[in-house]
C-alpha cells in the first residue's frame, strides 16, 4: 500500500521483543509503550499517532498474552486486534509482520481518524521473534511508520489448558510456555502411532498361526 514505507532493518529499527520504534517521513521519532486495563499494548508517536494491539482468544485471554519482557504474544493461526487513532480521516493504514514479509491486511480509517480491525496470524509464520509493522498517514499528511518486537507461539489446548510437547518443558499456563518450544500436531502423532501398533500385532498373530500350521503339517 505504501511503496515508499520503511521496512525494518531498512529505514527503521527492527526491534526486539517488548521494544518498538517509530519514523515519520523517513525521519525517527520517539514512541511511549503502555499497557492498558486489557493488557493491550498502546503505542503512541510524536506524531500524535496511537496504535493498540491486543490478543483476545477463548483460549489465550489478553491478560496473559505477555511475555516476561512485555512483548505481546500472538498464537500462530489465531488472531490480533489492531487499533488506531490520530490518523487521517478515511486514510488507509497497512499491517505487516516480519522477518520474511508477511502482509496481515489494511484498513480504512473513520470520519474521525480512528480504526478498529482483527487480522489472522498465517500458519505460516513461524514461531519465535518477529516484527509488528504498521503503516498510516497523521492528521499532517506525513507517513508515520511503528515496528513492534513480537513473539509468536505455537501451542496445542486441551480442555483449556496448554500442555507443552516441547524437549523437557512442562506448562500448566499459556504465560509459561517457551517460544518455539511447543508443536501442535501431536495428535497426528498419536494415531500414526496406534495405527503402527495394530499392524505390528496382527503381524504377530499371523506368524503364529503360520507356524501351527506348518507344525501340524505330516
């Protein structure tokens, strides 16, 4: 949508998780994170520019969607809430994730400059440390560009509980689990497995009754 945007590690910081920075017009500004009741996290530029990003799931509520050094945490497959205000009424403002660009979506902005949307997170982002951008124009015209450091995790439920399949890692809450160390096809695993163990018995009947038969053979 925006051609001439930074993208991070070109034009603008590509942060840690917890961290986040801000250009206008190719210029770097100053970005203030806060948290608000919900969990959510507040981004607000100089420019006057404020973006929110929440998780809200049945299963990996907001109030525990933050890691220990504060970077938002999204489940693969699932959703982000993304919020604006300060922008250009009726405006267009462009989401993105990195490392490898991945496009989550854009949105239009209200008479008011405001916008409230949800985007998938692709399955095809993997696990680990990622990059929040988001793209929007401020009530002066300028491009204001925000990067967000992000976790991504993956993570199987069973009857609400996370339950690590991770090498030594045990978890009894979505905020224990260690990023990358979970899988969710397990239970692909499991009927491969029993699968495999029923033809191995009926492998083992059938040789005994071959041998029965050639013992009772004259």
């Amino acid at each position: 949508m925006y051609p001439q945007a930074p993208t991070p590690g070109n034009g603008i910081e590509q942060p840690s998780p917890g961290e986040v920075a801000g250009v206008v017009n190719g210029v770097s500004v100053a970005v203030a994170v806060a948290r608000d009741s919900d969990d959510r996290l507040v981004l607000s530029s100089d420019s006057g520019v404020v973006f929110t990003l929440g998780v809200n799931d049945s299963t990996f509520h907001s109030a525990s969607a933050s890691s220990e050094d504060g970077a938002l945490r999204i489940l693969r497959g699932r959703t982000i809430e993304v919020s604006g205000s300060g922008l250009m009424p009726y405006s267009v403002v462009d989401v993105w994730i990195f490392s490898t660009p991945t496009h989550l979506g854009n949105v239009k902005t209200d008479g008011d400059g405001k916008f409230q949307v949800t985007f998938e997170l692709p399955r095809t982002v993997q696990p680990g440390d990622h990059t929040l951008k988001l793209d929007g124009i401020n009530l002066k015209g300028a491009l204001t560009t925000i990067t967000a450091g992000v976790q991504v995790i993956d993570v199987r439920f069973v009857d609400g509980d996370a339950q690590s399949l991770g090498d030594g890692v045990s978890a009894s809450s979505p905020t224990e689990i260690s990023t990358g160390a979970l899988l969710s096809d397990a239970p692909s695993l499991t009927l491969v497995g029993s699968v495999l163990g029923f033809m191995l018995l009926l492998l083992m009947i059938s040789t005994i009754l071959y041998r029965r038969r050639q013992s009772e053979r004259p």
